[in-house]
C-alpha cells in the first residue's frame, strides 16, 4: 500500500500548540501513523462531509481529509472532544 504525505493546516499546527507537550506528542504519533493507514480503526467519516474523518486520540479528536488520488491527509481541526466539531 502507498504511504501518503500528512499536510497539516496552519490552524491546526496551533491548535496544537496549545496543548500540553505529553498530549502533542501523542497527537503527533497519531497523526504520523495515518500516513500508514488512513483509515485506523475506531476512524469515523463525519456526516455532510465528502472526505472528512475523525480519530480519537484520549479526549482529543484530529480531524482529516483524506486526497486518495494525490496520497495526501490533510490535518484540518485538532481539539478536544467537546469544542473539535463547532
């Protein structure tokens, strides 16, 4: 299987960066290991969206999109659980 590229928005790399340094290296870990495997298990396709899926990592969710023809995830959203959807 091809390995994709892993883009990350600009407001994704701060959400990020708001975080403590122990949850952004386990988000970064998650994020990585999509490059695998874009579709780990536990991943859910968000209703009204073409390409867009989400993982849980503890109580964080990353929000992705996936380009299949161009191998590339997107990082669009990363947040916790309750404010990652709004």
């Amino acid at each position: 299987m091809a390995r994709f590229e892993i883009e990350i928005t600009h407001s994704a790399e701060k959400q990020l960066q708001t975080l403590r340094r122990d949850d952004q290296q386990r988000l970064a870990t998650a994020m990585l290991a999509l490059a695998e495997d874009p579709r780990p298990r536990g991943s859910k396709k968000l209703p009204g969206y073409e390409d867009v899926f989400r993982i849980r990592v503890g109580r964080f969710r990353v929000l992705y999109s996936v380009a299949k023809k161009r191998l590339v995830i997107l990082i669009l959203k990363i947040g916790h659980r309750r404010e990652v959807y709004r």
